[in-house]
C-alpha cells in the first residue's frame, strides 16, 4: 500500500495552550498508508482531530483543508503541529507561537517572515 504526505491547514480551534483558552490555527504534516489519495486525506484528517481533540476547549466547529498531497516512498513519523493565534496584532497580522517542529520548511519560512528567531 502506498505511503502518502499531508500537509493540512486547520482554523478555528479553541484549544487551552497557555494561560487561558483562545482561538488557534495549526499546520500539521501526516504520513498516512492508504490506496488513494483521497483515502490518504481523510485518515490524515482523522489523525490530527485524534492528536489535538485532548487539548480542545468549547464546542467550536474548526476548519481543516488539505494544503499539499504528495505519494512518498515510505512513512515517517508525523511532524507536530506548528500553532498560531487567530487574533491579529495592530498590523493585522497573525501572531505566530512555533509550539512543534522547528526545523521544517514552513516554519522557517513563517519565523522569517514575523522577524521570530
């Protein structure tokens, strides 16, 4: 069975990550075995409501859409989840919090381009 990575985009959580619940996005990548894409999609979806659902406080309904869909040659582990607030900051943008896998591409990205280090 085919190996497959996804990257997802999700908004809208309610989580408790700090000192008191706000609204968060993520963006998570999974590694999923599955025989097609479109089965690939929904059982990384399944994954990361799994991983989050324990920290998820209020009864929102969250968004969560597929970025990239990619067939690797093997599973890994899957990577974390990169966080941000959905509050804006005066300048209207998000204030980003990295709380999971620092190295990756994106992140790296999202940390240049907030001036994080």
């Amino acid at each position: 069975m085919p190996w497959w990575k996804i990257v997802l985009h999700s908004e809208g959580w309610r989580l408790d990550i700090g000192d008191e619940p706000q609204e968060y996005g993520f963006y998570t990548t999974r590694y999923v075995s599955a025989e097609t894409a479109a089965e690939a999609k929904e059982a990384a979806r399944e994954d990361a409501r799994r991983e989050i659902g324990p920290m998820m406080r209020g009864s929102n309904e969250p968004s969560m859409r597929v970025e990239r869909v990619s067939e690797t040659e093997r599973g890994r582990a899957s990577a974390g989840f990169v966080f941000y607030r959905m509050t804006a900051c005066a300048e209207h943008e998000p204030q980003i919090k990295v709380v999971a896998d620092p190295f990756s591409n994106r992140v790296r990205r999202l940390m240049r381009r907030f001036r994080l280090r």
